[in-house]
C-alpha cells in the first residue's frame, strides 16, 4: 500500500470515530497532531502564536486531554462545552474559521457582567451555592472561561486581592463532590457563555471602580459620616462583593475582623441608601 493510501486510511479511521475521545487517541497513534507541524493541534503559547492550528484538530486534541489538564486550563480552553477551542487571544490570526461553529469567536464573558460573589441560586443543573467562598469560586470560573489569565488575576479583575485565589481548585473540587467536576465544568462554561451573549444591564466592573477606596464612598456623601461596619455594608451591597474580600486600597478594611452592618435608620436615611445602591444586583435571565 502506498504512503498516500496508508494516510487517507488513517484519516479515515479519525474521521469516522463514535466520539472526540477515540479520534484523539487514534490522531496521536498515527502522529497527527504534531504541535510542530504545518497545522499546530496544541501546544506551547509561541506555537500557537507562530503556526496556523486546525480547529477541528484542535478540537479533537483538547478533548483527548480533557483529564490531564489543570482545571484553569480545562476553562480556559473551554473543556466541556461542544467545541474545546483556544482563548481568543492566542489564536493565530491565519487559523481557519469553523463555518459549523457559531460560538467560536465569542469573547468571553465581560468582568463587568461577574459580580465578585456569584448569585446565590447557582448553576443551572447544579442547584444553590450559599457558602461565601463557593460564590467567590464560582465568579473566578466565570471570568477564567475562555481567559488566558491566572485565577489570582481573575480574582484582581472581581476587586478581591490576588491572595484569595490561592485555594480556588479547591473550592471547586468541593463543589464539584455531590455532581462530578465535568458536570461542573459543564455548567460552568455554559453560565460563562450565556453572560459572554448577555451580560445583563449592571456594570459590576464600574460599582467596583466606582467604590475603588473609602474615600469615593465618603466623596457621594460629604455630610455623612460612615462607620467601618457601614463602609463595608455599603460596598458589599452596591457591588455584591464580599466584605472580607475588600481590595488593597481600603487599606486597613483588608481581609476585616468585624461584621458588616446596614447603616442605622436613625442616622441615615432610606433616600441616601437607594441613591447608593442605584439598583439592586440581579443576574440575568438563566438560559433555558
């Protein structure tokens, strides 16, 4: 048999496997998915950068590994939704567009559409997350989907100190412990792609820039005199963050001792609350 006609037959058998899995495995035996050739599958950042990849190569590869990469890179690369594919901006600007992929070039979720604490009713399919650090785990999956970015980056870009990010793995393999880490990872990327296509009309990123120190909360009331339990309330709720995550500029309301509290009604009145809070946080519609 010929080299032409032993190619075409390995091809072949790829092409027709039952699922991604058994074409990835039968692409590696039959060394096709060579980072280092004219079509780069998957590999390091500067392949990526230099060499044009396949996306249906691509493809193929990153669901032939799904288990063997870390779970930032699994959201990342999108592993778990219908089409594992390169964030954006590695993407090499001669790589092919798949025509059967409506999805591909979607961004991924804007941060101003993440709220620092993930809304409490959950995932679709996963149920309710009450836990504080199950929230703020939940917002940096989020961000990370489609991301070249580390969690302790994702965790800065939600106003929280990069810090906080060092157990995130964790928190999602507790998560992950009643339905299974690629259910969650499932839902995870499905979340993150239904904000990337509606992100929903609160700007979280501007609350959190808008309430960036002490001071800009103090600036929108000169006549008032906020305590540090009322700061924290007061930043919590207009950008539904944790009080306990505030970020570095609050100075010495870092990582706080004491308990949040709504300012008293004796001394503030409901009119200065609502013309802090604008509106009150809400996620957008769930996808069906």
């Amino acid at each position: 048999m010929s080299a032409e006609a032993t190619a075409l037959e390995h091809a072949y058998e790829v092409l027709t496997s039952p699922d991604l899995t058994t074409a990835g495995a039968l692409a590696d035996h039959y060394r096709l998915l060579d980072a280092g050739g004219p079509f780069a599958a998957i590999g390091p950042t500067q392949a990526l950068r230099d060499h044009p990849f396949h996306p249906v190569l691509h493809a193929i590869r990153l669901r032939s590994l799904r288990d063997h990469l870390p779970p930032g890179t699994q959201l990342a690369f999108r592993i778990g939704s219908d089409w594992p594919r390169t964030p954006n901006a590695l993407r090499h600007r001669h790589t092919p567009i798949p025509t059967y992929c409506e999805n591909w070039r979607l961004p991924p979720a804007p941060l101003s559409a993440i709220p620092q604490l993930y809304w409490e009713e959950g995932l679709p399919g996963i149920g309710p997350v009450t836990n504080e650090r199950s929230r703020f785990a939940l917002s940096i999956a989020i961000a990370s989907v489609g991301r070249n970015i580390t969690t302790a980056s994702a965790a800065e870009g939600l106003g929280a100190p990069k810090v906080q990010a060092a157990r995130v793995a964790h928190d999602w393999a507790t998560l992950s412990e009643h339905c299974g880490w690629p259910a969650l990872r499932k839902a995870i990327v499905t979340a993150a792609t239904q904000l990337a296509q509606e992100p929903g009309t609160i700007n979280y990123q501007l609350r959190r820039e808008e309430l960036a120190t002490p001071d800009d909360l103090n600036a929108r009331f000169l006549e008032s005199e906020w305590s540090d339990t009322e700061q924290l309330w007061l930043l919590a709720m207009f950008t539904q963050s944790s009080p306990r995550l505030t970020p570095e500029a609050w100075g010495n309301l870092r990582f706080p001792a004491i308990v949040p509290e709504r300012p008293s009604e004796r001394e503030y009145t409901d009119g200065d609350i609502r013309e802090l809070l604008a509106s009150t946080p809400t996620r957008p519609e769930k996808p069906p």
